[in-house]
C-alpha cells in the first residue's frame, strides 16, 4: 500500500500522540510478557530444586519497557532516524535469560547475568557490523536474495499464527482446578490454573477486534484509517468488559473475561502516590551489589548461553529489515546500512538489558502496524519510544495494558502476523518459480518453517527461522552451485 506518512515526515503533534499509543499497544503486550515469562521459568526451576536461593524479587514488566523505549532511542541514533523500527523484548533469549537465573549464587548475581549475557550477545553484532562495514552488504545479497529472504519472512508471520489463535480463544479470569494425572505409574491431584470464560465468547470478542480494525483500516476515513488497532482494541476491551460486568453481576463464569484485579490491586492498602506512579524495578539497581559473586565458570555459562542466540538472532534481525525495507521502498541495508542497524540493535540491546534484563530485538508487530497503517514516520516511533519510558512508571496505564485480555490482543495481530506474511510473500512474486531451483529454496523454508523445525543444543535453540532461514540458504547455494557445474 501506499505511505501517507514516509519516513522522514512529521505528523501533527495531537495525532503524533496517538500514533505513538498505537505503536505501544502494537508491541506492548509481548514486551511485557518476556519478563513474566522468564519469572515462571526460574520459579519452576527453584521448585525443582535446582537454584538454592530464595527467590524473592521478579523481574520487572515495566523496567522491560523502559528498556524497550531506551534501546528503541538508541537503535534510532544508530540508523540516523532513517529506519522506521521498534525494538522490543526478545523472545528467543528466553532460555539464556533462564540460564544466567540457574547458574547464579544469589538473585544479584542473576540479574548481573542478565546485563553481563545483554552485553555479550550486544558484541557480537559489533563486531558484525565492523566486518560489515569494510566487507559490504553485496555478499549478503547473494547469500539471501529475495528467493531466501521472501519465504523467511513470510513465516515470520506464519510462525506466529498458533499464537494468535490460541490468544484468540483465551480470556484473562483463572480458576484452580484440581485435576486427576498420572504420574511416575500412580495417579495424584493437581491444581492448576483454568480459565472460566467460555471459548467461544472469547472468539466472539477477538472477531469484534479484527473486524473494528479491519473495516478502519480500509474504510475509514483521515484518523480512523491510520489508527485502526487502537479503534479496534478499545472495541474489542468494550464488549469485553460489558460481557464481564454482566458474569460479575449475573454469577455466569462463562462471560467473564476481563480480570479487574490489575485495577484493585492498585489501590490495596489506599489510595497513595504509588496508586498512579511508581518506579520500576530496574534491573542494575540489584546487579551492581553482585559483582564479588562472579567466577570464571559463571561468566562462562552466561557466554555459552548468549553469543550463540545473537547469531541466530542476526539472521531475523536481515529478514526484519528486508521486511520494512519492501515496505517503504528504500533498502535500509545500504542506507543507512546493515553495519548502523546491526550497531543500533546490539548496543540498544545491551541498554534495554541494563533497565529491564531483557535482550531486545525488532519487533515484526511494529513493522506489521507499519505496513497496514501507511505510517513509516520515524518520529512516530520517537515518541513511542519516549511514550514507553513515561509509561513505565505510570501505573494505571501499565496495569490497563496487563488488564487487555488475550481474545482481544489476538484479534489484532491476526492481521498484524498476516501482513507480516503478506510482506514476504510479495517479495516472492518477483521470483520466478517456474524454475525448479526456485520452487525447491521457497518449498523448504516455508515447510521447515511452518513445521516448527527448531534445533536445541543444549541451553541454545537455533529458532525454527533461523533454521529456515540456513536450510534455504544452503539449498539455493547447492542448486546454484549444481547448475554452474
């Protein structure tokens, strides 16, 4: 589609504002859950037995966002405000972000593994960037041309769906149920957590959202069209919270879906400053007193679990930019240049890492809303960025965000992880696959990554993407090599 915004433009201050909010509840909810879910993983493994500490802070989703705005600003910095791109927390160094938590003496000592892990995975896109700049990008091209690069961000997109669909059938409100399973040859009692609205409501309230948002995004006229999500996720929380207050007041589980708790839990003890401000648990306030706990074998651990990940997080780091470089039309590998953009991302990571713990990455749900808005404006994604620093500390904002339910989150990004897919796929028109060579690159990457096919070394996981991504480039290598002989 065409820009109505590109990128160097400047939109009115007033609708700056509400872009910037778009942008944010675009990226916000897998921003926070990186660190929630990192939260579960070390609390199961202490359950286990496998961490003699106590475990008595959590990670925080609010220092995760400011992280996210702080390392956003500084990939801008890097990329002269050229790139139209959102970093957000990492999913795929979950596992390191777990490892530096298991292998750590004391909870300070985790958290300086969070920075100390950051700040490595950060130098290998450094030093990337640096053989970059003197090698040029034109080897790149060749490795990844488009019949490569194309299929892998279509599963991008595609990889994501099962997450849609299943947000799509979730809602918020959980129950304890005990349950009967096997275990060892006997059977026992669980409790676990189930929730209590009815599926199909939940779909009902996820389709109310898409269908907002997508009859915005083409009908709609000036505002509404370029603010299609925000439109369609406050209509899809409406008839949420209709549908909840009705379960409340009627005792029917089914319609609950919106949990209110995140409110009340913001005015326990009274109404206080904390009730609309509070300061997030940054992650190097806890670090910094653990730096006599570090040990050769530690720092090795936090080593062996983060440098490989930023490799493979290199290769969708390419895909991402390949991605938003087809949507505003100017190949940002050349300009401002891969070796900006890798720099951008690997230092703005290490400064995310240094607030919020977490690792961040370019976020495919920002260049999604990008390329269904029409809105590339880089001082858009300023103003997120300066947006999720604010945020952070405001409380109410945070726990309204917590407070979406994920029928509602998944509505949206059936059409944020489709025109994801959609991307890739046009590149894939300009490949002729009527050619065997081209047919059988295309035919291996969409498979091998729509199949799920992830490679676990260990604490490492090479991402069914990435995986993708090397099986395409060596099956093109190969056929071309083939046909050369």
């Amino acid at each position: 589609m065409k820009l109505i915004y590109n990128v160097q433009d400047k939109p009115k201050f007033g609708q700056l504002i509400v872009f910037a909010i778009q942008q944010l509840l675009a990226i916000m909810a897998a921003t926070l859950v990186v660190p929630i879910i990192t939260n579960g993983s070390v609390a199961e493994a202490i359950g286990k037995g496998e961490i003699a500490w106590e475990f008595t802070r959590e990670m925080s989703p609010a220092a995760a966002l400011f992280g996210a705005g702080v390392g956003t600003l500084v990939y801008l910095l890097f990329t002269k405000f050229r790139s139209p791109v959102f970093l957000g927390s990492s999913f795929a160094f979950l596992g390191s972000m777990a490892a530096a938590f298991a292998g750590a003496v004391s909870m300070a000592a985790g958290y300086l593994g969070l920075v100390i892990g950051a700040v490595m995975a950060g130098l290998v896109y450094v030093v990337i960037a640096i053989a970059v700049k003197f090698a040029g990008v034109g080897w790149l091209n060749k490795l990844m041309p488009p019949v490569v690069i194309g299929p892998t961000v279509a599963i991008i997109g595609l990889s994501l769906a099962g997450n849609a669909v299943g947000d799509l059938q979730a809602g918020e409100v959980m129950k304890n149920v005990t349950q009967q399973v096997i275990s060892n040859g006997a059977i026992v009692e669980q409790t676990v957590p189930v929730q209590v609205a009815n599926v199909f409501v939940c779909i009902l309230i996820g389709l109310v959202t898409l269908a907002v948002t997508m009859v915005c995004a083409t009908y709609g006229k000036k505002m509404a069209r370029l603010i299609p999500f925000i439109i369609g996720i406050l209509a899809g929380y409406a008839v949420a919270a209709i549908c909840t207050v009705i379960g409340n007041a009627a005792g029917i589980d089914a319609l609950k879906v919106i949990d209110f708790g995140y409110f009340s839990a913001l005015v326990e003890g009274g109404v206080g400053v904390k009730t609309f401000l509070a300061l997030p648990k940054f992650t190097f306030l806890t670090a910094f007193g653990a730096f006599g706990e570090l040990n050769g074998a530690y720092i090795g651990t936090i080593a062996a679990a983060y440098v490989p990940v930023a490799f493979v997080v290199f290769a969708e780091h390419v895909a991402d930019h390949k991605n938003i470089s087809s949507i505003i039309e100017k190949d940002l590998l050349e300009d401002p240049g891969l070796h900006r953009t890798l720099l951008g991302d690997g230092i703005g990571s290490m400064a995310g890492a240094f607030f919020g713990g977490c690792p961040n990455t370019t976020y495919g749900e920002s260049v999604g809303c990008v390329a269904i808005t029409g809105n590339a404006s880089v001082v858009t994604i300023i103003a997120a960025a300066v947006g999720a620093i604010l945020i952070s500390f405001i409380t109410p904002f945070v726990a309204f965000v917590d407070s979406i339910p994920p029928c509602v989150m998944g509505g949206v990004c059936m059409a944020l992880y489709g025109f994801i897919a959609v991307s890739g796929l046009k590149m894939v028109q300009k490949v002729n696959l009527e050619q065997n060579k081209n047919l059988f690159v295309v035919s291996v990457i969409l498979i091998a990554g729509i199949g799920g096919l992830a490679l676990n070394f260990g604490s490492v996981t090479i991402t069914s993407i990435a995986t993708a991504l090397i099986l395409g480039i060596l099956t093109n290598l190969l056929l071309n090599k083939a046909k050369e002989n």
